[in-house]
C-alpha cells in the first residue's frame, strides 16, 4: 500500500522534530521519528489496520500521537 502525506503531516513532523531537539534531546528526537516510521511502516505493509474513512473506501488514516508535546500527524494510505 502507499502511503500518502499531507502537508500539514509533513509540517507537524518537522515540527515534532525540531521540538524534540530542541527541548529534550537529539536522542529523543530520534526516537520519536523512529516511533513515526515505524507505525507508517506497519500501516503500508498491514493496511487493514488502520480504519477506512467513511466514505471513502479506499483511504484510511492513521493517527499518531506524541503526548508529550500535543502534535499529531495523520498519515493517509491509498
């Protein structure tokens, strides 16, 4: 399955990331985007896990959340 960001995913990722960096650590960080990849890595290699937009049968979308610092992204896959 392909998986299909939106700019406003892609904006919060930078975002996570520069924040993580800047407020905790480059190792944090790191394992944060390790924590993305991997659930966006399990949704294209197992789709039906993630729940089908209503109507729109064909997307489902997957959110990822980081408690700590409130961001969110939502992954599409198609």
């Amino acid at each position: 399955m392909k998986v299909v960001w939106t700019q406003e995913a892609l904006a919060d990722l930078s975002g996570i990331a520069t924040y993580y960096a800047a407020h905790a650590s480059p190792t944090i960080a790191e394992a944060v985007g390790r924590r993305f990849a991997e659930v966006v890595e399990r949704i294209r290699v197992a789709p039906f896990l993630a729940p089908r937009v209503t109507h729109r049968s064909e997307v489902r979308v997957i959110t990822v959340v980081a408690i700590h610092s409130g961001y969110f992204i939502v992954c599409v896959a198609r």
